[in-house]
C-alpha cells in the first residue's frame, strides 16, 4: 500500500514501516506502533499507581514463585 509522504509524517512513520491495521464500520484504520505504544501508555497513565513499576513488581512476584516451587 503506498501512503503518501504527508500522511506518512503525520503518522510518524517512515517508508517501509510495518502496520497495525483494522477495518471498523467499514472504515480502514492504520495505526503506527510508536504511536499505539504511546496511546496504550497514556490509556494506562491515569490506572496505575505513581512511583509503581509493573516490571519490579513482576519480578517480585516471579521470585517469589520461584522460592515457593524450591521449597516443594
């Protein structure tokens, strides 16, 4: 599909790039994934908790599978 040069920009996308695409009442939708990563991260902003890393809290919670499975 070629997108011109002036929506490519606008869409923060260069030549080549891949795509997230979906059709929705039969309108196609074209979605950079820098762009989806950003609105996902502002979608969540305003949900989890200031000064809380999901990662820490991960490998928190892997560790402490981790011990419980080496105590049997």
């Amino acid at each position: 599909m070629v997108i011109p040069a002036a929506l490519r920009e606008a869409m923060q996308v260069n030549e080549g790039d891949a795509l997230l695409a979906w059709v929705e009442d039969g309108e196609l939708h074209l979605l950079s994934p820098r762009v989806g990563a950003r609105q996902a991260q502002a979608m969540l902003k305003g949900v989890l908790p200031k000064g809380e890393s999901l990662a820490a809290e991960l490998i928190k919670e892997r560790r402490r599978e981790a011990e419980a499975e080496s105590r049997g």
